[in-house]
C-alpha cells in the first residue's frame, strides 16, 4: 500500500501506515538550453540529497518508489519536465539525456525500491511532442537499464514497472 507524494510536496501525515513511500518526480534538473549529460547528471544531485535526507526521516527502513518519472519530447524539458504544455519544438535527445541522467543518478541505489515512467502507452515515435520514450532514443535507456537488472525484455511493459 502506498500513496503518490507530489514531487515538490512530502509532507504526508500517513506515511507510517503504507508500505512504500512514493514521489512523483517532475525535478527540474537543468536551467539551461541545450545542457549535456554531465550538467544533468550534476542538476540531480540537490535533489538526489534531498530525496535521501527525507526519506532517512521519514520511512522507518521502507522502500522509495518513483511513482511517475516523466519527461515530454520537447526542447527544456529538463527545466520544466512537469509542463507539456509548452510551444517548444521536438528534442528527442534532451528527453534521452533526462532519461540517462536519471539512470545514471538511481541505478543501484539502495533504498530505491521501484520505479515506474509515466505515458508509457501514448503511441510514441520520434516526431511525438508527449512524455511516452517509446519509439524515442529513451526507449533504449529503459529497456537497457531493465535488463542490467534481470526483468526480461519481452515482459509486459507494466510487470517492469512502466505505468501510462
């Protein structure tokens, strides 16, 4: 049992009746255009920290989850990951550096226990302004960083914690 804490919002009264404690996670992780891997990798960190002080705090031992991680095909989404409304053209490999930067922050991190990527069944494809990586360079980030782990690459995309 758990329930889904907005990215910017965790104080939750309940958590010490759940099971999980769940973030949402729409961290703007860059404030600048065109930023390289390194930059976003770098950007993680106040929030890597900040993420691991609270849940020190507040979990009793239980796992973290990300309950939705998300970043639209569009140029700046690192800036404003949670905004898909933005006129901003096409930028699959900013959407690609997001999803590495992420990776890169959280693979094997101990109290991370799951992680699920919001839009998963929008149709995808690289001319798609949406937050689904399918059919993007993104796509491959995913699936790699799954298999680095043991799920099967044929298993549904929801047993591998990808939600819509």
């Amino acid at each position: 049992l758990t329930y889904t804490a907005n990215w910017d919002q965790r104080d939750i009264a309940f958590w010490d009746d759940l099971h999980y404690l769940a973030v949402s996670c729409y961290f703007e992780i860059s404030q600048t255009d065109d930023p390289t891997l390194e930059h976003l990798v770098e950007g993680w960190k106040p929030f890597y920290d900040e993420l691991e002080k609270w849940h020190a705090r507040v979990s009793k031992g239980k796992p973290m989850i990300f309950a939705e991680v998300g970043y639209p095909s569009i140029d700046g989404a690192s800036q404003h990951p949670w905004d898909y409304t933005k006129p901003d053209p096409v930028d699959i490999e900013e959407q690609s550096l997001c999803y590495q930067a992420f990776r890169q922050t959280w693979d094997g991190k101990p109290f991370l226990g799951g992680v699920y990527f919001y839009a998963w069944f929008e149709k995808g494809g690289p001319n798609d302004r949406n937050y689904t990586p399918k059919g993007k360079p993104a796509e491959k980030i995913i699936r790699d960083w799954y298999a680095s782990m043991g799920a099967p690459a044929s298993a549904p995309a929801a047993s591998r914690g990808v939600n819509e």
